[in-house]
C-alpha cells in the first residue's frame, strides 16, 4: 500500500499543475511565462499542455472553479511563495473532499472505512 503522499507527488500534483498551465494558456500566458510562473521547466509545460501529464484525475466544477481563482491570482503574482501557496491550497481542498481516499481505493488495498487522508488535512 502507498502512502498518500505517494498518489500526491505521482497523480495529483501533476493533475493541478496541469489543470494550472491549461488555464494560464488560456489567460494569454505563454509556455516560457507558465513555466516561470509555475517554477516547472517549459517541457513539462509542453506535456501538461498536451495531456501527456497531469490528466489522470477529472476535477469537479468546484474544484475547477478554485484552478480557474488560482490561475488568475497566478497569473497576476510576482511572488513564487504565492504560486506555492495557492497550489498547497489546491491540494488541501482535494484531500479534504476526500479525492485522495477515492484515488487511494483505486489504487491499493485500501479498507472502506480508511479515513486517513482527511485527517491528514485536517491536522494540517
């Protein structure tokens, strides 16, 4: 079984950033922008942009409506600390709506009455 934070660095950090680089595209940012923005190389921008990366989670109208806030906060934010900030707040909100328990499911062995990742978020 794998840690939570394993389906964090391996699924959803790559889905959030991906879904972040497809709507800094659509704010008018360019792949060199995005990338310093996001502090990624403009390669993996490319891979996210083109759903090489990043596309194996689906993110509900909420949470697309949060990407959109961020991306748009982002876009405006001279401050890495920002962009880290608003993308840790991403990543929060998903774990707290219980994404990662579903993730994990799918993934692993995990029992139905787990209630791990939400109370990791929690005490946070």
């Amino acid at each position: 079984m794998r840690f939570p934070c394993e389906i964090v660095i391996w699924y959803l950090l790559p889905a959030i950033r991906s879904a972040l680089a497809k709507e800094l595209a659509g704010l008018g940012l360019s792949q060199k922008e995005i990338s310093e923005k996001l502090g990624i190389s403009e390669a993996a921008v490319s891979q996210y942009m083109k759903g090489k990366r990043g596309g194996k989670i689906d993110f509900s109208t909420e949470l697309n409506e949060m990407v959109r806030e961020a991306a748009r906060h982002i876009a405006s934010s001279v401050s890495i600390i920002d962009v880290y900030r608003k993308t840790c707040n991403l990543c929060l909100s998903l774990r707290k709506k219980a994404l990662m328990c579903d993730l994990h499911r799918k993934m692993d062995n995990v029992p139905e009455d787990c209630n791990l990742c939400p109370c990791l978020s929690e005490d946070l």
